[in-house]
C-alpha cells in the first residue's frame, strides 16, 4: 500500500498550480486577511473551492454560516449559488466582518449575503431554516450546541460543514486538555455515533467533516 502523502508547502503549491480556481477578488481579500493579527481563522483556498463545489453539487439555495471572519467562505460559496441564493452568516465581530462586507459588495454579492451581529445562538432563534447547507467555523466550545441547533433547521438530505476539527493535531494529543480541544474531541466521537447523519471526516486544511442529514 502507498504511504500516504504529507501536504508540505511543496505538495500546497503544486495542489494550486494545477487545481485551484480563485476568482480575484477572493485572492485580494485572502491576502488581506493574512495581514490580520488573527489571519489562521482564514479557510485554505482549497477548502473554500471545495465548499463551492458542494453548494453545486447539492444545488443550494439556501446556505447558514456560523462564524464568518473576514468573509471568505461566504463570498466563496455565494459565488456559486443562483441568483435566487442566499446565505444567512453570524458573527460577533464588527471588525472583521466589515472586511466582509467590503469584499462581498466589491464582487457584487451583497444582496446574497445577510450578515447578523450577535451571539449565534440568539440569532439562531429567528433563522428558522430549512437550509440546504450550514457551515460551522466559530467558537468551538459551542459546536455541539450549534450542531444541534442547525439540524433543526437543516433539511432532510441537507449538509453540515464542520470546520478545523482535527485542530491542528491537538485532538490526537491527549496532553492537550484545554476547553476547545476537548469540545472538538467530543464532537468528533459523537457524530461517529450519531445515526441522524451519513458522515467523513476529510484531512483537508484543517480538517473538515461532512455530515449529511438522514
């Protein structure tokens, strides 16, 4: 059996030579970002092409993102909904989403994307769905209250993206025991039990795990 490949800077810098699509005003806005004290909140180009590819595989409409930063993910899969798309996206950070805001109006995409300031639990209360596709990518000690709250709201068939749940290595360490880890931890081996959904865990960026709704 082949080893399996480490992705070294060498392997990320061919994967975009020959597979990357990045439209230029999602290039602007992720070098930007990297210019932010908290730049490795960014998803990877790779995984914001692969979440448009989803949206269309999916034929989306209808799109919740919980934690938005600077907008990138949001503006990566808005540019492949249909006119008649949308994506609702919550955030607390006046800051950082203003960014966003720039950049989805620079790509034409503003009226595609409605943006709540607030805790999103709270806001989760008047969003009452059916979505096609909810993106998890915010505070990880709420995830499983999140995850819950979108599967109310998520429609039969319908998917849930769950960001950086490999966590930089730290879930396989069990040195590491502060609150975001072990949450990520716990998650992890919930939806491995959970029956609602059909699931992988895929080693990309971060680590990304599709759960499908049953």
């Amino acid at each position: 059996m082949p080893k399996a490949l480490t992705l070294d800077d060498r392997l990320i810098d061919y994967l975009h030579s020959v597979s990357l699509r990045e439209p230029e005003v999602l290039r602007q806005l992720r070098a930007e970002t990297a210019a932010h004290p908290r730049s490795q909140m960014q998803i990877a180009p790779e995984q914001g092409q692969f979440m448009a590819l989803l949206v269309e595989l999916l034929g989306a409409r209808r799109i919740l993102e919980i934690g938005c930063f600077t907008g990138y993910s949001s503006l990566a899969m808005s540019l492949a909904l249909p006119a008649d798309g949308y994506i609702d996206t919550c955030d607390v950070d006046e800051e950082t989403t203003a960014i966003a805001r720039h950049y989805w109006q620079a790509a034409g995409q503003q009226d595609k994307i409605t943006l709540h300031l607030g805790p999103a639990l709270d806001t989760l209360k008047e969003l009452p769905g059916p979505y096609d596709l909810v993106f998890l990518d915010a505070d990880k000690v709420n995830y499983d209250a999140y995850l819950e709250a979108s599967y109310k709201r998520l429609r039969a068939g319908g998917l849930i993206l769950i960001d950086n749940v490999l966590w930089s290595g730290a879930v396989a360490d069990e040195s590491v025991r502060d609150p975001d880890t072990e949450a990520l931890r716990a998650l992890n081996r919930k939806l491995q039990a959970d029956s609602r959904f059909t699931i992988s865990m895929l080693p990309l960026a971060d680590g990304l795990t599709l759960a499908r709704k049953r």
